[in-house]
C-alpha cells in the first residue's frame, strides 16, 4: 500500500520537476542568447562611428553640388524649381 502511495505521488512530482527543470533551462538559454546579441551590438558600435562622419560628408558633398547645379543652371536660362 504505501509504494502505491509513493509511485502516485513521486510520478506527478517528478514531471512537475522536470517541467519546471525544463523551463529555467529554456530561459537561460534565453538570456544566454540576449547577452550575445547585446555584445555582438556593443561591438558594431565603433562601425557607427565611421559612417557617422562618412554620412557627414556625402551632405556637405551633396549641398555643393546643388550650388554649383544651380549656378549652371542659371548661367544657361534654365528653368529649376
């Protein structure tokens, strides 16, 4: 009678335990995951950087050769908006 008793609870018991084993598990792997995502990130940081100012100046690239269009364009009686 009692290892009746015991197998009716240590079965239910046991697969709580490994469900719940099963879940922490799962949520580091999560955060193991997040972590390595938030380094590769950090990391790639520095590359910003550089197209930052690369980004820069293509603009102050850019305005000078809308004013050198525009001049052209005035020079020839060309119509711009």
């Amino acid at each position: 009678m009692d290892l009746d008793i015991m197998i009716g609870v240590l079965v239910p018991v046991s697969g709580l335990v490994i469900f719940i084993a099963r879940h922490f598990w799962k949520k580091e792997q999560c955060f193991i995951r997040m972590r390595d995502a938030i380094d590769r990130l950090s990391g790639e940081q520095d590359n910003h950087k550089e197209y930052e100012s690369r980004i820069t100046t293509m603009e102050s690239d850019i305005a000078e050769i809308k004013i050198y269009l525009r001049q052209l364009l005035q020079k020839n009686d060309i119509p711009y908006d």
